[in-house]
C-alpha cells in the first residue's frame, strides 16, 4: 500500500505571489494607510467650526451687555457741563437804556411804551416813544412821560382821527397825544417854548394845558434806541 504523502498548504504569501498582478495607478501607492492616519470626517470640521463661531458669538453678546449696563453709572458719574442763560447773557449784553429798536418803529407814527428809569432818583417811569414821519435815512423819534407834569392826567396816544373829530371836537390830521382827563390835546410836530426858553415838541394843539408832556431824550445807536436822560 502506498503511503499518503500530505502537502502543507502554501503561506498567504506564496498565494500573492502567484496571483496575478493587479495594474498600477501612477501616484496612488500600494501601501496600506497607517492606523490613525485617516482624515477626519467633514461633518466633524463643520461641528468643530460652528461650536467656535457660537462661542465668539455669546463672548460679544455678553460683552456687549456689560457696557450697555456701565453706561448709565458713568453718564451719572460724569459731571455735566453747565447750561448758559442765554437770555440773561443777552439781558447782560444789552444797553441798559435801550428802549426799543429800529424794527420795531420801522413805521411812521408807530410807537412803543417803556420804563424809564429815572438816573438820578433811580425812579421808575411810564413812558411812550413815536416814531415821527420824516426821513427815511434819518429817522426821528419823540419820547414823553406818559403822566402830566402839572396834573393826575395820564396822556394817551390817539392815532384814530375819527376818534379825536367826535370825541375831543378836534379836527387833525394826523395822530395827537391827548390827556385823558382834561381832554387837552398835544401836537407832535410842534415846538413850544418853556419860561426859561428850551425847546420841547408837543406843543398844545387845543385845551387848557400849561406846558407840553415832559421829554425825555433819545438817540440811535446801531439798531437800538436809547433813552438817555429826561428834561
């Protein structure tokens, strides 16, 4: 009988050998990738990318709402710069004798009453300014206390005609200062007279009057007019 001979099977290595070979890529290697060393997932990146974007933007929220809550106490902390009274700085500024200005008599016969404070008694008085038809580049004015020298009678200016034809009987052609009480009327245009031989505007156009209203002298200077003394 013949004896079984037993043939060892071949290494896996020896099958490779004998294999057909397999074609080779240019650039693609034959060896296998080390363990480790596969690239991580996309989808992991992205994770990754989106946690540090979400990190930056909590840090700039929070950030944010600590200066939004600083700012109030600093504000309050912070001395504010004082207001300026601009209508006392122009009260300051402006000429004390100023009594009006040259817009607001701009025209003829307009007038304006004031206080005129008496410099050397510091006494307050009623007083009234007209604008006097004249001169376009030099205008002229007339200022007058407005109580009687000689009596209680406070004056008026009366630019209604009508007014002085029916109540005072007096025919005129233009406005008059009349005194209310005694019904004596004065005309702007005119000049009187006085006992010691001055000048003064208002002089007695009808009535029983003694003398004209007490005047008060005024100038121009730039856009203001001044008050600057009484007789």
């Amino acid at each position: 009988m013949k004896p079984q001979t037993f043939q060892q099977p071949l290494p896996p290595s020896a099958h490779r050998k004998n294999a057909p070979a397999m074609p080779r890529i240019p650039g693609v290697s034959d060896a296998p990738a080390p363990a480790g060393s596969q690239p991580k997932p996309l989808l992991a990146v992205a994770l990754a990318a989106l946690l540090c974007a979400s990190g930056l933007a909590l840090w700039l929220l929070q950030r944010r709402a600590r200066d939004l809550n600083a700012s109030p106490h600093a504000e309050a902390a912070t001395p504010s710069a004082p207001i300026r009274n601009i209508s006392s700085t122009r009260t300051t500024d402006a000429d004390p004798d100023a009594i009006a200005t040259l817009y607001e008599l701009a025209k003829p016969w307009s007038s304006k009453t004031f206080q005129f404070v008496d410099p050397k008694t510091q006494q307050s008085i009623p007083a009234m300014v007209i604008h006097l038809p004249g001169s376009a580049t030099n205008p002229s004015f007339w200022a007058f206390a407005l109580a009687n020298p000689l009596s209680r009678c406070q004056l008026q200016y009366v630019t209604d005609l009508s007014v002085l034809s029916k109540r005072y009987v007096y025919s005129a052609e233009h406005p008059m200062v009349v005194s209310d009480c005694d019904g004596v009327l004065y005309d702007p245009l005119k000049m009187a007279t006085l006992p010691d031989g001055t000048w003064v505007r208002g002089d007695i156009g009808r009535g029983g009057g003694i003398r004209p209203p007490t005047s008060i002298q005024v100038e121009v200077r730039g856009r203001d007019l001044l008050a600057k003394r009484m007789e």
